[in-house]
C-alpha cells in the first residue's frame, strides 16, 4: 500500500508495523561516495549537502535493501516491510526492510545542486555539521560548545580539505588508531525484532578511503536492559538483568564482532607484535568490550573472553551501575570503584588488557589509578570545567588523573559537544594544553551515537589531520593524536 510521508511525522504508521508499504523520498547513502548502497536512508526531503543526513527521525526511514540499489538524481519509490522501533541506539523511529525500488519518478522541486554536487560533497567530508535540528537523542553540552570556535570564523578555514590533498600530516612511521568504535553495526539492536540479526555495514572499505589502520571494535553488553529515554535525550537502564542475560548478550556480540571481521577481511589485532605485523597492511580491529556488565560479578570471565574471544580493552562501565563501580550518567551507588572492579584491574594488568575507564565517575577513576600498574584509557569524551549533571564530559582534575597513569584521553565528535570538525581539534588542542599532547588520542564512537556526530566516517580522517596542523600541532603531534599514543599504552598493556 502507498504511504505517505505525514503518516510518518504524525505517528500513525506505527499501526503499519510488519505491513508492506510503497514510499516514496530521497536516498541518502551512509557512504556518500558509492555508486549503489543496500543500506541507506531515504528521507522526505531532498538533502542539501553530502554531510546533511536528517535530524528529526520522523522525515526519514531507515532502509535495508535487498540488493544493492544505485543511487538517484530524483526521489525514488521504495516498497518494503515497514517496521516501527522502540528504543533505537542509533535514534530511528522506522526501518524498511525487504525493500527494492519500483522506479523514480521526475524531481518535484529541482534543486541547485545535482547529484553528482551532493556526491562530491559527501567525498569532500562534509566537515561543518547542519544547524542543530530536533533529531531524536541523547547530547552532551558544554561550556566549551557555547563559545564562538575561532577557526570556524576563519575564511582560511571554510573550504574542507578533500582526502586527495589532505594528507600532509602523514609520515611514513604514521599508524592511525581509534581507541572507540562501533563501525560496521557490530552492536545487537535495541529492537527485539532485530536483535543480533542486525545487518551490517562497511567498515574496511571507509577505513582504506580515510587510511584509518586500526580500530578498538567495542561490543556493547547492556544493550538489553537500557534504553532511550522518553524525552530522547539520554539513555539509561530500566530495569534490572536477569542471572545470566547480559553474559549471554557478551557471547552474541562476541559471534558478531568475529563475523564482521571475517566479512571484511580484516586481522584481529591481540599483540605488540600482530600490530607491528599487520597494522599498517590493512584494516585491523582490536576486540573491545564496552561495559565489563558481561562479567556478573565472575573474575574468570575476564579470562575467558582474553582467551576464546580475543579481547585486548575492556571499559568497566557503561549506561548501569553495574558490579564494577558508578558511573558518569546516574547517581553513584558505590563510592567509586568497587573491590570487584579492583581486581577486574589488576587482571586485566596481569593478562594483557588495556583498562578503559570511559563513563566511570571521578572517584572510580581516582581508584583505578591508584590500582592499576599500566596505562589506564578514558576512549572517548570532552574537556569542560563545569560538566553538568549526568554528563559525560570530563573537569581537569580527572583528565590529570588518566594522564598521570601515562593515559591517554580519547576526544569524540560528539555534535553536542563541538560545532564542526575545527572544533573538534580545537577541543583536542584544549586537552593538550591541559596535560600534554601525548596524552590525547581520538575515540570516535563511530555509530554509537544518537544525534549525528561531527566525525560520521574514516574516510574524514586526512581532513581532521588537516585541521588539526591549522589548530597548531606539528605532524608528529598529528600522528601522536591519531594513533601513535595509544600504540603507546596498547603495547605497555598487552606486551
């Protein structure tokens, strides 16, 4: 049946759940730079940039295709299988799955900018991110968001670098490195319909465009007992697990990680050595776990998932308050660091785990730094002096506390956070001022985010090296920033 597009802003499609439907809109691929995509979004209306992905949820559909459908000049006809989400990580309120294109039909509003201006955009980065929007999800503010970012009022800074010519950071001892990430969908969906059958989407051939060498690819072990809140700003837990549910959670997205890894030829990462081999032959993923809920209170699981599961960074904490310590995000219950969470530390010190203390309150990160006999990480956050309430933003004091360790402390591309891109190396430069350039990395989240980000692809990351070198660090520093500080407490951690 055809649908329209006020059914979806309204609501009334969620009566249309399970139904195939006929919609017609505009395709905006997740990689702007390809010819044909089997996931994308289609949006109602036509978009005005590459970088422009749509904010409100209820002006775009997720879609799933069933084959690979190329991409259009004009608005295309979908039909497909409607399907209504509760509680989405990435913010969707519909998906349609099963879909195929029944034709295209003539542009009704012909636009100034072709398809092809759109794709060059895409490939241009994209870097300034659209005017705030009423996009479903969960933000952070800042005192540093408020302020006036002097290099996005710099006209030498407007025209974002393209990765052809933005190379210039690079050397030849340069190994890129993000310390977070979520890319491919390699997290089990919220939607009990979807679940770990969730399909997933490029991740090498991004990687290979941007030059991104490795990544700490993070399951997510909570997902089944948090969720969005009703004002889509957050996200918490609401209620508690079940014996043994979230370690049976670990072990689906543990298949899923090796899954993706294998679908994109990519070398899993484990050692010192794997990395001086294969880090820098193609992309490479480091297994991540982000939350240590999995554990449930055993130790031995910490063994068992460096051993069956190749994990190598554990982050203790995550949207509960679980077993390990307090969190960023909700009242602490523990004081901190918990004596479980102490020796989770302290075994992962001994096996060859590098310890992530993003998400965990000042005083669970006080505590493992007073525990641990390696580098601890914080993978992805922000500097502001006055974070508020729930936020997970950083004071100086606890960005000193990981760089005592000889930590590093990851800067995400969190739109709530900065502006653009240029306020994201600004944002950078803030903590290198603050404990020093070898103690800041990059943790981009990728596709952990709600609201879209500043930093949507690998394929930006020439052009943040770019910005970076215009906010004032020298390409060693670069490369430092982009990976070779967290080689550093990698290797220090896992030998």
């Amino acid at each position: 049946m055809p649908l329209d597009w006020s059914s979806i802003r309204t609501g009334e499609a969620d009566s249309l759940h399970g139904t195939m439907i006929e919609l017609c809109g505009w395709m905006i691929p997740l990689d702007p730079t390809a010819d044909k995509a089997d996931y994308f979004v289609l949006a109602a209306d036509a978009p005005c940039c590459g970088g422009c992905l749509p904010r409100d949820p209820l002006s775009c559909v997720e879609v799933f295709a069933t084959v690979p459908c190329a991409s259009q000049e004009r608005a295309v006809t979908l039909r497909g299988r409607l399907q209504r989400l509760i509680d989405d990580p990435a913010g969707w309120r519909y998906q349609l799955v099963e879909a195929s294109p029944l034709d295209c039909q003539p542009d009704p509003a012909p636009r100034s900018a072709s398809r092809r201006a759109f794709l060059a955009s895409g490939a241009a980065l994209g870097l300034a991110a659209c005017a705030p929007g009423r996009f479903a999800g969960y933000t952070e503010k800042s005192d540093a968001a408020q302020a006036p970012d002097p290099l996005a009022s710099d006209p030498r800074n407007q025209d974002a670098p393209t990765p052809e010519n933005a190379s210039n950071w690079r050397t030849a001892d340069t190994l890129t490195m993000d310390m977070h990430s979520h890319a491919g969908r390699v997290t089990v969906s919220r939607n009990p319909a979807i679940g770990a059958n969730r399909p997933f989407v490029p991740l090498a051939a991004p990687m290979r465009a941007g030059g991104m060498n490795v990544v700490c690819l993070a399951i997510v072990t909570d997902t089944t007992v948090t969720h969005v809140t009703a004002d889509r700003k957050r996200i918490e837990a609401w209620r508690t697990p079940e014996d043994g549910e979230l370690y049976a959670l670990s072990q689906a997205e543990f298949v899923r990680v090796h899954a993706l890894i294998q679908r994109e030829q990519m070398q899993v990462v484990t050692n010192t050595a794997s990395l001086a081999a294969n880090g820098k032959a193609g992309p490479c993923a480091i297994i991540a776990a982000e939350g240590a809920d999995f554990l449930e209170g055993r130790l031995e699981r910490v063994d068992e998932a460096y051993s069956l599961h190749q994990l190598r960074h554990l982050q203790l904490t995550h949207y509960r308050v679980n077993e390990l310590g307090d969190i960023q995000t909700e009242p602490p219950i523990h004081g901190g660091l918990t004596d479980f969470g102490a020796d989770v530390v302290r075994r992962c010190n001994s096996l060859g785990i590098v310890v992530d203390v993003a998400h965990g309150t000042y005083d669970l990160v006080r505590r493992a730094a007073d525990i641990t006999t390696k580098p601890l990480i914080l993978s992805h956050t922000a500097l502001a002096t006055h974070p508020s309430a729930r936020s997970r933003l950083i004071t100086p004091d606890h960005a000193r506390i990981v760089a005592g360790t000889g930590g590093v402390i990851g800067v995400w591309p969190s739109s709530g956070t900065f502006h653009d891109v240029q306020g994201m190396a600004n944002g950078m430069k803030r903590v290198a001022d603050l404990v020093g350039v070898e103690h800041v990395g990059l943790g981009t989240d990728m596709l952990g985010f709600i609201n879209p980000p500043v930093f949507r692809s690998y394929e930006q990351l020439p052009a943040l090296g770019d910005v970076l070198m215009t906010a004032g660090f020298s390409k060693e520093e670069v490369g430092m920033i982009l990976g070779g500080n967290y080689r550093r407490v990698f290797e220090a951690s896992v030998g």
